[in-house]
C-alpha cells in the first residue's frame, strides 16, 4: 500500500506524524580532564586574563538581555508543560536568570558539590534550558539523556554516570526509571521539574549567588553516544571544548546572518540532550537570539510559522520527507504547475551538470515566479537558510532546496568532536559535501579512507572507559570511523561508516550507506531500508513502511542497471515491523542498529540468501 500525499505544496503529513522518529542531532564532544578515565588530556589554549568563557559570556548577556525574550515554548492552542495559557509561554533574560536562581538553589539544597553528576531526563522547555544553566553554573556535570528512550537503556546510563540526582520531566518518566534500577547499591535522589522549579521554601537570595570558578579542562557535561553497535559510551565535554566551539559557530551564524539590529529567529525541534542540539540552544544563548521551542511533533508546520525562523536545524530524514510532500503534491496537483515544475527540475539537473539547454532559465524563472515562492512560505518569510546534520545529506536533496531558493548548509561532526568538524560556509555551498574545517581543527585522512581529526574540539575521553579512549585517540588524532575525502577547496564529503562495511565473500566491499539513501528516496512509501550480505555472495535489501512490492522490484531494477555487478541487489525482504526507538531496532536520535536487525530479522535474512547464496 502507497502511503497517501498530503493536500498542501508544503510539509507532508507523513512528515507530521513520523516526527518523532526524526529527532536526530549531531554529535558533539568535548575536551575536558575526565574523572578516573584513565587517558590523557588534551593540551587546551590557555584563556587570556579577563576572557569570559561561554558560561559567563550566556549569563552576561542574559543581565544584557533582561527585558528581551530570549526563550519560548510554540504551543500551538495548548497550555505549556507548567499548566500555563499558551501565552505565558515566553522567558526574557531576567526571568531565564530568576529560574536559574531557583534551580542553583534546589541543587544547593539537595547537597549537590562541585564534580557532582546531575540527569536532566526531559523534554525540550524553558525549563529544561533553566535547569541545565543551573547545573552548569553550580559547577555540577550535567548528564542530559533522552526522554524517550527506553527506560532500560536509560537505567544502564544512569548506573555508569551514578548522578547524585535525577531530574524528570513527569511523574510517569520518573516511575519507569525508578523501576528499571531496582538493583542500584545506592538509590539515587529523583527529582520532577515541577519540584525544582516549585520551590517556595529555599531562603531568598540577598544577591545572586556567583558562578562556579571552571578552568579549561573542568568537564562540564557527559552526553552519552548512541550506541549503534553496543552499549553507549559516556562522552565527557569540558569549558574549553564548548568555549572553542561556541566561538566557531557564532562566527558562522554571524557570515549568515551579516550585521543586524534585530535578534536571530531560531525555530528548534530536536531534543538538547543530543550534542548539536545542545550546541545550538548554547549558541542562540551566547547571541542576541530568539529560539522557539517545538512542543508539538506533530505540529511541526503550525509551529514554523509561529516561529517565523531565520534558520533552523534539521535531520536529513525531515528534508527527505519535505522534498517528496513537495513533488508529491504537484505530482497530484497536475495541469500546467506540474508541467512548468517538471521543466524547472529538468533545467536545474542540466544547469548544475554543467549542460544547460536553451530555454533552461525561461522554465526556472517561470517557476521562480509561480511556485517557488509558495513553497519557500510553508517555511517562513524570514528564512535566510536550513542547517542540516546527524548524517550525509543526498546532494540531490540538497539541489532540490537550492532550486526553491533555499539554501541548506550541511554540519558534520560527532559527540566526540563536541558536536561539528566541518561547517558550510553560506557563500561558497559545494552540494554534497559537508563543508571546510572549522577554524582551530586539522583533520586528515588514514587508513580505509577514515577520517581523524584533532584540535580544541575533541574530547578527552569517555567516562570511566581508558581503554575505549585509548583505542579512539591515537598521538592526538581521534578516530572518527567516518570514511570520507576531501576535494581541493578543502569541503569534505562523508561516504560512510568503516564498522558498516560490508565485505562479499568474492572480497569486495562496499559502504552500504548511499546506495541504501538512494532506496530509501526512491521507493514511496519506504520508511527505511538496510542492506545486508556481509560474508555471503552478493547483497540483499530489507525495506519497512508501506510499500508494494512490485514498487520494491521497479526500484531495485532500476537501481541495478546502473550498479556494478558485485553492488547489485539480488533479493529483498518487505519487513511488516517497523523500525523504532522503542523497540530497540533504532538508537535513541534515530540511527539503525544494524547488529539488532540483523538478531531480529536472522530467519528472513537466512531465506534471501539460501534461495540463490
């Protein structure tokens, strides 16, 4: 069965009800001196006397800030998380730095001390961003982890970080994780939200209590991995990673924007417990910004356009869906629109080939005037450009938004890597590729075609595992995994994963990233699909979602004719389970775990093979 196309030019419903399967960030990591980890620090720059760092520049310009919103929650016709009408649903600086005063006071008063672990387990609010400024300006370590994750998984993270407190967002999360650590030595202290920020028996202040006294390499957070592959590995961060990356992304976010006398319109909607979403929330807090806060998955297209945003980050699924809700829709519309439009799409593909026929500008500037703009609406007026992360964008995607008008600036890095490596710069986008190095970083490539990478950015290792940092950071060069390569203007592009690889028995091998992306975007209806033969002779798709298989057999024809024979997709199996979060088969911001599919799926995988192998 064809999923059905929505009604509008804009977002899909597809993309409206599979949201929270989208909520994907990029990694980030820090370099900060880790507590018994066993492994070496990183040689941080020394701060120059009366140099703020990040922390203290965000709580400056929030006592700058105090009568402007720097914070709001879009609830579309709803009340906020705290009961409130949907129009209180705003922070200005001095009432972000009175919740913070309320949380720093909670801590105090939970007997919480400098070095202290603190899990903040919730979804986006003013609150969450309240809470985690609290822990940090406490000189606690904060622990931010995934709401929705299972609450196992969330159990066995909270077993390695051994918080002295656990932050939930509501009673249910709460009780789910109190009853996965029934076997903890200690019981750790829960706390809800609505207690750390309900207060009202805490002596009042006489004045703000100051900042904590933080160095270089005092490690301010462990954000922990996905664990695609096992179990996830604690990364720990430190003031002189975030204050390195924090100065990198505010100077690109200034080549964006350009000089203005009005604050940046940020719309967000994924979750802060992931490093580029955290990354981001700390950028917007570093400069003169409104950020608007999803509270609604489901009302993604509503709450853009309450948010009006200059530039907001995505996930390559989300963009995927938004391009095929476009052409599906026009697809639908039929008439002279979806005339004029297919004869724009064909004219830009001949332009950027380099190859452009004679009337290729007459059909772009037609649709330039008759549909483009529509379409750039559903995103906003103020749209200046989309940030783009967690995994390769196809450059046929990234091509497409660039037809619209759209610029969309890819992000590469890893939680490792406090979060990017590589940045597109606004003037010089080289589709396909995820941009230059970020000032300050080298990154070169080894062995298989990996990626290292070494500078102020990099982690100092993972929380309590010196050998797993051992094996990661080599003479200073971490090892991202990642296989890519780097063109002569320096813009890199990621090709995929080493660990994925996989290797037929005639020895070849091959990435099974792209040729899945271009699957995935072929076949309507797919929700994902993973390749499989490791070992075997030839390869062998499973495809999810709702999708017929003569749709499957068409694409993979299709595809096949322009394959080697070893990269040739032989068999394929329509999986009826989907893939998802909670039941294991993906990581917490969205990745595949292969191994589990493979565990799950091993009857079926074994029928493909055993038909032709």
């Amino acid at each position: 069965m064809i999923l059905r196309r929505p009604r509008q030019l804009g977002i899909s419903r597809r993309v409206r009800r599979n949201a929270a399967q989208l909520l994907v960030a990029q990694a980030s990591a820090c370099a900060f001196l880790p507590v018994n980890s066993g492994s070496k620090p990183h040689r941080l720059k020394p701060v120059p006397p009366n140099k703020m760092n990040f922390l203290e520049n965000i709580f400056s310009r929030l006592h700058t800030s105090a009568d402007r919103v720097v914070l709001t929650e879009a609830h579309v016709g709803g009340m906020t998380q705290a009961g409130q009408a949907a129009s209180e649903q705003a922070a200005t600086g001095s009432q972000l730095l009175a919740q913070i005063a309320t949380a720093r006071a909670y801590l105090r008063a939970a007997g919480l001390a400098k070095g202290d672990r603190c899990a903040l387990v919730a979804p986006n609010s003013i609150r969450w961003a309240a809470l985690d400024l609290a822990i940090l300006a406490e000189g606690l370590i904060a622990v931010p982890l995934y709401a929705r994750q299972a609450p196992a998984e969330l159990a066995a993270m909270l077993r390695d970080a051994e918080p002295g407190l656990i932050c939930c967002g509501d009673v249910a999360l709460r009780d789910a994780i109190d009853a996965a650590l029934p076997n903890a030595l200690i019981a750790p202290r829960m706390a809800l939200l609505d207690d750390v920020f309900g207060t009202t028996s805490l002596p009042k202040e006489a004045a703000p209590t100051p900042l904590s006294a933080l160095l270089p390499q005092d490690t301010v957070a462990i954000l922990y991995t996905s664990g695609t592959s096992g179990e996830a590995k604690g990364v720990m961060l430190t003031i002189g990673n975030l204050d390195h990356m924090l100065s990198c992304t505010g100077a690109r976010l200034d080549q964006l924007m350009g000089a203005r006398d009005v604050p940046d319109r940020i719309f967000h909607y994924l979750p802060f417990c992931f490093a580029g979403s955290w990354i981001l929330l700390l950028s917007c807090l570093s400069r003169t910004s409104v950020l608007t806060m999803s509270m609604d998955l489901t009302k993604l297209a509503e709450e853009i356009g309450v948010a009006a945003p200059n530039y907001f980050l995505n996930v390559p699924t989300l963009l995927e869906r938004i391009r095929s809700g476009v052409e599906g829709n026009i697809q639908k519309r039929g008439g002279l629109i979806a005339k004029i439009f297919g004869h724009a799409k064909a004219a830009w593909s001949r332009i950027n080939a380099k190859a452009p026929d004679t009337w290729d500008f007459f059909w772009l500037g037609l649709a330039g005037l008759l549909i483009f703009p529509s379409i750039r609406k559903r995103l906003g007026p103020n749209l200046r450009a989309l940030i783009c992360g967690s995994a390769p964008l196809a450059r046929d995607t990234q091509l497409f938004f660039m037809m619209l008008g759209i610029s969309v600036l890819q992000v590469y890095g890893l939680t490792e890597t406090t979060a990017i490596c590589t940045m597109d710069a606004p003037e010089r986008i080289d589709p396909g590729r995820v941009g230059p190095a970020i000032p300050g970083i080298e990154m070169r490539i080894g062995e298989n075609e990996e990626i290292l990478v070494r500078g102020p950015n990099i982690f100092p290792g993972y929380w309590r595992r010196p050998e797993q940092t051992a094996q990661a950071i080599r003479d200073g060069w971490f090892r991202t995994g990642d296989q890519g390569d780097v063109d002569g203007n320096g813009n890199w592009r990621i090709t995929g994963r080493i660990k994925n690889l996989i290797i037929l028995n005639s020895g070849h091998n091959i990435a099974p990233e792209p040729i899945e992306e271009e699957l995935l975007r072929a076949i309507r209806g797919a929700q994902h699909v993973v390749l499989v033969g490791n070992g075997r002779s030839f390869l062998a798709a499973i495809v999810t979602g709702e999708v017929a298989g003569t749709e499957i057999e068409s694409q993979l024809e299709r595809l096949n004719a322009t394959l080697p024979h070893y990269r040739k997709i032989r068999m394929f199996h329509a999986a009826r389970e989907p893939f998802t979060i909670e039941n294991g088969l993906l990581t917490a911001n969205g990745k595949l775990r292969r191994d589990a599919i493979a565990a799950r799926l091993a009857g079926e995988i074994e029928c493909m093979f055993a038909k032709t192998d």
